[in-house]
C-alpha cells in the first residue's frame, strides 16, 4: 500500500509539473518470487527485474538510503532504472528528502527524460556575475542563509561563513539552508522537497551561471528545455481535466518456462552451423538454464515438429533427457511462424496461461513470411530472444525480440569467436535471484595447426566458485586437455561427447579459490578450439562481481557515432580500476578491439560509477555487429566504491524558520574515497547485437569531430592560470591538431559568444594522444579591465581536417576575493590626530570605522 500511495502522489504532482501533460496510467509491481502466493498476484507477461523503471533493494551500504537514478547516458536520454531503499518505500526518510512522492518525480525525471541535478555537493557555492557568492541552485530566486552550523552533544553553534583563501569561496562547512517559506516555484530537479516547489526549472529563471550537472552535461538549457523536446512532449497535448488515479497490477514470477525454437533447415549445414548451434544448446541446457525451470523444444524447417513437450528441470536426468531431443540433420526451407506456433502449443500443454513464457528462437535463414506473427506473438504474452547465425538470418524477427522484452544476439560464421556460446551463455533468467544465475569467467577461441596449444588461466574469486564448469569445443578432431586446480591437483574428469566435438566438466561443491591452469593441444591442421567458463555465487549472501553491457542504440546511420557501455558491479556498488575491453565483430567477421574507460571524458559520463565507455566510429558494412566484453581486475589495483551515487535527491540540511535555522540530524558520512580493494577476478558477456545502416562501399572522408573536452579545470597561481584536462580524439581514437583556448570576464558571454572571445596564444602547446593529460599555463591578459574578478577559460579543439570539436566545460578562476556579504572592498587607512580612521569602499556603500588610537 505504501508503494502505490508513493506513486498516486506522486502522480497528481507529476501531473501539474508537466503543466498537465504527464501522469502514471499503468502501474505493474513485480513481487519477489519468495513471496506467498496470493490469488490477486498474476504472472508477468514482459516485465522482469531487468527491465524494471523502479528497483526497490537494500542500500548500497547500512544508512545509505538516498533515492537515486542510475544515469550514464548523455542528456536527453533514457535512463537505466530508479532504486529505492526499503526504509525509504516505508516513509521513513521523509525528514531527509521530503515526501516520497515528491522523490519520485524528482527521480522519474532523472530516468524518463535525461535531465540532472541543478545541485552541486561538490561545488555547493560560486562567484556570480553579480559579485556575489551564491549557492548553487535553480533557481537563483529560493532564498535562505548561508551558515557554518556545528553541534557537540546538545549544544549547537552557528556562526557566518568565512572564506578559503585559495578558492575565494565559502568554507567547506558552510551550508545553504533555504527558507522553509518560499515565493519561488521552481525547481523539482534542486529541491523538490521545498513544499513551494512544483516546477522545472525553464527557460525564463533557468540560473546559468550555476556549476551543476544540468548546465555541464545539457549545454546551460533548463530542464523543461529538455523535457520540452522529449518524444513524449511532442506526443501530448495538456489536458483539460484531471487525470485518473494509477490502476496498479500486482504480478509474480512463477518458475522460468522455455522453449528452444532450434533452425535445421538445409542452409544449417553449411559452416558448421548445424552442430555449433547443438553445442550452445548443449551449454544452456547443461550449465545456463537454471534448476525447477520448465523447457520444451520445437524443430523447424519447412514444417514444426515438437521434439520434447516441457520438463521441469530438478537434476542432470532432465537435463541429459533434453540433450536427446537437439537435431541431427539439417534440411528443408525456412518458416519461422510455423516454429513459433508450436512452442505457443508446447506452452499451453503445460498451463492455459503462457505470459512471460520465453521463446529461444535461433535460425540461419531468411524468411518473407516472418512479420506475418509479430501480433500473435505480442498478443499471447510471449517472450522471443532472438539469435541470429550468419550473414543471412533474417532481421524481421528483431522487431519480435523489442516488442516482446527479449533480447537479440549475434553469432557470426567464426567459429573462434564463440559467439554463438556467447548468446546462449548470456540467457539468464531476468527474475532468478543473482545467486541462481550463471556468470562467464571466461570465453575465448583460436585456431591452430596440430600440435599448437592454447594455454591460459581463468581466476576463480571469493564471490563465485559454486556449479563451476568447463567447456571445451573443436571443429574437427578432438584435442588434448589438461585442468589443473590451484594447488596443481590435474583435473582429468572431463566427460568427452565426440559427436557435437564438445568436452566439458563440472567441478563439484565450490571450486577452489585462486588461478585455474588449463591446456589444450590441437591434433590436427587448421583446428579451432574453444573454451568458455561459468560458475555460480558462492554464498547468496554475498553478491558476486558481475558485468553487464550494451550498446547505445539497437539500430544505427551511419555516420552517428556509437558508444559501448560496460558495468562493473558489486551488488549495486561499483567496481573501480577494472581492465575492461570489448570487441566488436561484423557479420562477416570483421573485429575492432576497444578499450573502456571509467574516466569520465569522452564518450564516459562520470568518472568512478563503475561504467566503462567508449565512442564506436569503426563501420565497416551494412547489417548486423555483435558485442563482447570483458572485466578483469588485478591485484590491488580494483576497489568497490562506496561513495555516494550521482543523480539522487537532494539531502535536506534544515530549513529556515523564523530567522531561525531548524536543522536535519546531519547525514551520516562516509569518506568518498573509502574504497574496498578487490581480488583478482575475471568476467566476460555478450552484449547483444545491433544494426548499422547506410554505411558506403567506397572510402569515405573523416566525418567525426574530436570529442569535447569535459574536465578542463583552472588554478590561479599567483599572475598565472594553469589548466589541465584530457586530450580528447576524433570520438576517443588518435591526436587533434590544435587548441583554441578562449577567456572572458562573463561566463554566459563566453559561452554564448566563444568565438568572439579573447584567444589565448598556445603557439607552443603540442596536443598529446588521445586520453592524455594534458597541462598549460599563461598569464590572463586585460585582467584590469572594468575590475575584472573572474576569469572564465573554455576550450576548443580542431583536429587534422579542421574539423572543431564543442566548446569545453567552462572553468574559471576568482582574481580578487569577495568580503562576507559577497561584495569587493578595497581599504583605506588614515591616522588623524589620536584617531585611526578606516575607510572601508564597498560597491554600494562607505563605510567609516573610527577608533582612538592606543598608546603604543
């Protein structure tokens, strides 16, 4: 009740924000499968933990229980889910973040429409325009007082902020407590919990000059600026009523049903597909699918043929009986419907309702026929992930997969690629504990003459080590293979199958911790071998380290460039330090290798979430790229953060009440830079597939700027400025040409008239490569001028073909200091007769302290 209470109100407030545009209609709350059954519990159709908009789960750490999006995409864009602690679900956060309902619109528009945080924890203060120092905040019409406030037992102190004398701001324990009272309306994205508060920020009293996240990250427009171009603005009109109250469904995850839809018509015979495709299936049903799900599987070719009606998997019988039902012989056409069809019949054998039923449907070929199903298959509740073998496998089922919450891979004819394990390998259940799922240590293929070796070692860490398994693949004869555990004991118990050229093993109980060593040796010519290692969590009390990954988009024109997004975790910490790379493969097999960073520049939204990066620009041709990641984190060198999340709800310090500041138990504090330092771990997974288009056949030219430069930072060292920043690459890959720095005396001029500000000389600064950091100091120039206080510096970079990237974050230094009330004072002082006469020159005001002088 609490849950739908948070969203009702948080609905009609959402509702008058959006000037009557947006509201909750559909409501779908995903009970925990532990739960009791209940007869107002219904299974789900495609919703899933995965995908949900709102995860309510323990904080990431004891006491940490900010609301908070989980966002690293660019403004604008489409968040990845809200998470909200119990203990905040339950109300009892609200003296810290305001009403839950508030909290909620505050994060739903962090999710929905892309926009940020027009706070600053890090920068809570600035030198305007106007001389003053203000708080960060939009809008600069909410009012308070800006207060150093200190507690010892019962006794509590507060006293005027001083200023830092490097900086020329406030202190760093001076706060900004608002007006419990307040005339201004705006904004949700500062302080929603000001009960005033029921706007975005817009256009009109959007504050500029604030250093927040909104202003770096959305190019200085208000929030209701971007909202105002969303899809889902220009998709509605205000309206005149008002809206209804959200209708919540209630659902249930039952156990995982599954059908294979396995291709084996003619064209499955080539390449090897044929048996490659009975290798994955073999891997999921040995290792991935998890124990008390129900699977089926349907053959098709130019018919349907039902090979095994569904079994509840409880032990290695079920599992070995499946193994029986996987084709040998591939011939016939291609009818994708037909397949389809009859899982939907597999379905109904075992129950009348078949939501959320999944549908694992692989095929090589094309077929014209195939979109003729999209309605049937959205209408039974089904959902289809979809696996494509080859250049030629047909692209309309992608639209089966996105409608229906599944997801798409891509495994191309390289069989050294193992992508085609990839694909099945990542097929989890979206609503098992993490605890049930397998995770992939490792995956990896080369191809050799007889008598080569692959050897390498895959690590097994604390967090993992339970239902451990190996899998080795070939294509032609069967190799030599040796396991040795940690302590050097050789594992030798690998069960053979030499018709699907497949060995595999499962290490029993919990597998030693520490460096597994393992050999094969080809015996014969042109081999390729594979080998891919899963495991399982150790302890379900213990979330393991795991990785998640995806590209930017599902569908792709060129030239738009890509970004590849790759998570490390800890339960929701993240994992810092981690060496993480991906490769990217074409569907004719074409690879570029890239390397993520968590750096925050580039094509990396903030530095230290946990989210490596990196901008794809590498087309090669038209069709389908298939995504693989991997994570590795060495000794001492990884850590799990346990700093605070960016882009949540503001902490509420006090308020202001009849002069009086009324202040909140202050926040329980964690250092930011306490950090857990990690073992040596291994992770890799499949990231899916996407589709590129309108790529040329011939050479093209440079289309791609560099990358703009997001961390340029100033310090004023006494006449000198130094910068320093990332240098940037056309999109993450080679050296620009040159910089232009530019300087002013006003931030929103500088940024609103860059080119007509003054330019820096830096005749003799030489870029460096790509994420390079790089460091140049000058002397500001006109720095006299109408009594210049600030100086604000931005950058620009051009690279070999002239092309200019965006004009950089904008920094700036304070040249003179600002008194406490935020004006520039200059001081005269005169001895007349026994008096001391100081003259103190404001911007507004002579003051004249007058004291007699001492004796001495």
């Amino acid at each position: 009740h609490l849950e739908r209470d948070m969203v009702t109100t948080a609905s009609t407030y959402l509702f008058e924000a959006t000037k009557r545009r947006f509201f909750f209609k559909n409501v779908s709350i995903l009970i925990p499968e532990t739960w009791k059954e209940n007869s107002q519990y219904k299974r789900p159709k495609h919703e899933s933990y995965t995908h949900a908009d709102v995860i309510v789960a323990p904080p990431i750490a004891p006491g940490r229980d900010e609301p908070y999006t989980k966002q690293f995409t660019e403004c604008g864009e489409k968040a990845e889910y809200i998470h909200f602690t119990p203990d905040f679900v339950l109300g009892n956060k609200q003296n810290e973040y305001g009403p839950a309902g508030r909290a909620f619109v505050h994060e739903w528009a962090h999710l929905r429409w892309g926009v940020f945080d027009e706070y600053n924890e890090d920068q809570p203060f600035y030198s305007a325009s106007s001389n003053k120092i203000e708080a960060t905040r939009c809008s600069a019409g909410i009012t308070g007082i800006n207060k150093v406030y200190t507690c010892r037992g019962e006794s509590c102190l507060t006293r005027n902020c001083r200023l830092n004398a490097t900086t020329k701001l406030y202190e760093k324990d001076c706060q900004f407590f608002p007006d419990k009272v307040q005339t201004e309306k705006a904004s949700i994205m500062y302080m929603q919990s000001i009960e005033a508060t029921v706007e975005f920020c817009n256009e009109e009293n959007h504050n500029r000059e604030a250093p927040n996240l909104q202003n770096t990250k959305c190019n200085f427009r208000s929030t209701w600026e971007v909202i105002s171009i969303s899809e889902d603005f220009q998709s509605t009109t205000p309206m005149e009523g008002p809206p209804p109250t959200p209708a919540f469904s209630l659902l249930r995850p039952s156990q995982r049903i599954v059908c294979l839809v396995l291709d084996k018509s003619a064209s499955m015979a080539s390449s090897d597909r044929l048996n490659r495709m009975n290798q994955a299936a073999k891997y999921f049903l040995l290792q991935i699918v998890e124990n008390g799900s129900w699977v089926g599987m349907v053959h098709f070719d130019s018919t349907a043929t039902v090979k095994s009606q569904l079994i509840q998997i409880k032990s290695s019988s079920e599992r070995n009986q499946l193994l029986q039902s996987l084709p040998t012989v591939a011939a016939g056409g291609t009818q994708i419907c037909l397949g389809i069809r009859a899982a939907f019949q597999v379905f109904k054998q075992q129950n009348s309702e078949i939501d959320g039923s999944e549908i694992v449907l692989l095929t090589d070929g094309e077929d014209s026929t195939a979109s003729s199903c999209v309605n049937e298959v959205i209408e039974n509740g089904t959902i289809i992930h979809f696996i494509a073998l080859g250049p030629s496998a047909d692209t309309s089922v992608i639209q089966m997969s996105n409608l229906t919450g599944g997801k798409h891979y891509y495994a191309s004819d390289i069989a050294q690629n193992n992508g085609l394990i990839d694909a099945f390998g990542a097929l989890t259940s979206e609503n098992a504990d993490l605890s049930q799922k397998s995770l992939q240590l490792e995956s990896k293929g080369l191809t050799l003459n007889s008598k080569s070796w692959m050897n390498d070692t895959v690590i097994i860490d604390s967090t993992v080590g339970k239902d451990t398994f190996f899998l080795i693949t070939w294509n032609k004869q069967s190799p030599d293979i040796f396991l040795w555990d940690p302590s050097g004991t050789l594992m030798n118990t690998f069960t053979v199958d030499s018709n699907s050229k497949m060995a595999y093993l499962s290490v029993p109980g919990t597998a030693k911790l520490g460096i597994w060593t393992y050999s094969a040796q080809a015996t014969a010519d042109s081999e390729t071998l594979t080998i891919t290692v899963t495991s399982r969590a150790a302890n379900s009390s213990v979330p393991p380290i795991t990785v998640n990954a995806k590209m930017n988009k599902d569908n792709n024109i060129f030239p738009s460039p890509m970004i590849v997004y790759a998570e490390v975790l800890q339960g929701y910490a993240p994992v810092l330090g981690a060496n993480v790379t991906a490769v990217i493969e074409s569907k004719h097999g074409n690879t570029t290798v890239l390397q993520l960073l968590d750096n925050g520049t580039g094509a990396d939204a903030f530095k230290d979430d946990g989210v490596y990066s990196r901008y794809f620009t590498d087309y090669t041709e038209n069709g389908r790229y298939s995504l693989k990641v991997w994570a590795h984190g060495g000794t001492n060198s990884t850590t799990r953060s346990l700093r605070r999340p960016l882009n949540r709800a503001m902490y509420i310090p006090g308020w202001v009440v009849d002069g009086e500041i009324q202040r909140n138990p202050p926040r329980p504090e964690i250092d930011g830079n306490t950090q857990t330092i990690l073992e040596n771990f291994s992770r890799t997974i499949s990231g899916g597939a996407f589709v590129v288009s309108q790529v040329p056949n011939t050479y093209f030219p440079d289309r791609y700027p560099p990358s703009q430069i997001t961390d340029l930072d100033a310090t004023l060292d006494g006449d000198e400025i130094t910068l320093t920043w990332t240098a940037p690459g056309d999109f993450d890959v080679g050296t620009v040409k040159e910089y232009i720095i530019r300087t002013s005396g006003s931030l929103l001029d500088l940024q609103d008239n860059f080119d007509n500000a003054l330019q820096v000389n830096t005749s003799g600064l030489q870029p460096n490569e790509v994420n390079s950091k790089e460091t140049f100091t000058f002397k500001p120039e006109n720095t006299e001028e109408e009594n210049a206080t600030h100086v604000f510096i931005a950058i620009q970079s051009v690279d070999k073909n002239n092309l200019t990237s965006k004009i950089s974050n904008i920094a700036q230094v304070v040249l003179f200091a600002s008194d406490a009330d935020n004006q520039r004072f200059y001081v005269g002082v005169s001895v007349v007769g026994s008096v001391v006469v100081v003259i103190i020159f404001l911007s507004t005001t002579i003051c004249i302290l007058m004291k007699r002088k001492s004796s001495n």
